[in-house]
C-alpha cells in the first residue's frame, strides 16, 4: 500500500520558533509538494520539488522554505513562525512521466502558532 | 491563468439524494481533469479522474465527465449516503511544468441521514 507520512498530526509552536514538517513517501515518486489548506481558499502550493536537491517556488512561498536532501524525505521549514501560518499542512508525492498521474496525499499536519 | 472554480458549500442533502457540485476550469493547453474527497482528520484522496474529451471518470457511484466545449467536470451521485460526508477538490493537471496540480477551493458536503 502506498503511503506518504507526515511527522505529526497535531503542533503547537511559539511564535518566532523554527519550525519543521517532515515528510515521507515510499513510491519512490520524483516529484514532492507542499501545501497548505485553509477554509474557503482550498490548497495552496508553497513549494515543490522535482528531483534531490532541486526546489521551486509555489504560489505562497514567503516565510517558507524547503529541503530536499533525499528522494523520499521532503522538509517544510518556518524560518520564524508566525500567528498567521497557523494552518492545515499537507505533503503530496507523484510521478511526473504520465499526465493523468494522481498524487498521493499525507494525513496533514495541524499547526497551531501562538 | 490556470485555474479551477467550484460551487461554494456547504451543501446539505438528505441521504438517498441527487448530488451535483459544479466544476469548471481555465488552462492552457489540455489538462487532464481530477476530483479528489477528504474525510474528516484526513488527507485527500483520489476519487475519479479523466484525461481526454468526453471521458467519463467514475468511482463509488460518483462520475463526473470531461467536457471540453464548456470546460467543466461536474461531479454527480445519483444516492448519497451518510458516509459521504466530505470535502470534494476539483482539480486539473497541465501537461507542462512538470505535472504540478491545481486544486479548486473545495465544497464541503453534509448528508443528513
């Protein structure tokens, strides 16, 4: 069964700590995502990335940034969390050589900054 | 742009009823067409999908069908069920920029037993 695994479910951090989401994907899938859902916006791209080592921007990527060390592990940081990334967090994996490829999804992870 | 619109919720329905929710896209290019559900405390999850005109994904009784000349892929049910309760994603796939997928703003549904 293929499965994509966040760290946590559930965070509460203090804002100006660093903070960071791991994720982990075992389909060896190239390309990993982050997002984050809030009600009424639906899920916004912040980064992603196709390959070790390799990034790019989303649509809302100011106060993030990532690393992608290895192919399975992709890491959402908050260099100094704020009140206002207090959100739903999800991590996608898939593969990018077919275009009606679907991605796979982790269970999210609730962040709560105060 | 790229995007995708999709009825607001939350829509309430009575168990055994018809289920419509409104998806309509704009691309460059030719997408290929997605709805994804999540459950309460869960992630999303793929539901149906449809890559070429006319195509009709289908999946536990939902199915949603790939029109081009109106560039929509309404999901419909003709039952639901309690089990049913969820948030439901439009989304579509361009064929460049490396497969990144853009998502609708969701429509959250509530079936009433």
């Amino acid at each position: 069964d293929v499965k994509v695994t966040q760290s946590s479910r559930y965070l509460v951090k203090r804002t100006g700590e660093k903070v960071f989401l791991e994720c982990v994907q075992d389909m060896d899938h190239e390309n990993m995502f982050w997002y984050r859902q809030d009600p009424g916006l639906g899920l916004r791209l912040i980064y992603f990335s196709y390959d070790v080592k390799m990034k790019e921007k989303g649509d809302i990527p100011e106060g993030y940034s990532v690393s992608r060390e290895k192919k399975e592990r992709f890491s959402l940081i908050l260099e100094s969390a704020s009140t206002n990334q207090t959100s739903m967090y999800l991590c996608a994996s898939s593969q990018p050589e077919r275009r009606n490829t679907e991605a796979f999804f982790g269970q999210g992870t609730r962040l709560t900054v105060v | 742009g790229n995007s995708v619109t999709q009825m607001e919720g939350p829509v309430t329905l009575s168990e055994e009823a018809f289920l419509t929710i409104n998806c309509t896209y704009t691309a460059t290019g030719y997408p290929s067409l997605f709805w994804y559900v999540q459950y309460p405390g869960e992630g999303l999850q793929l539901l149906l999908k449809a890559t070429k005109a006319d195509d009709k994904g289908s999946n536990k009784g939902f199915e949603a069908t790939y029109r081009k000349e109106t560039t929509s892929f309404h999901l419909e049910k003709g039952s639901v069920q309690v089990s049913d309760s969820a948030v439901y994603f439009c989304a579509l796939i361009l064929n460049t920029g490396g497969f990144k997928t853009i998502f609708g703003a969701g429509t959250r549904l509530f079936v009433k037993a």
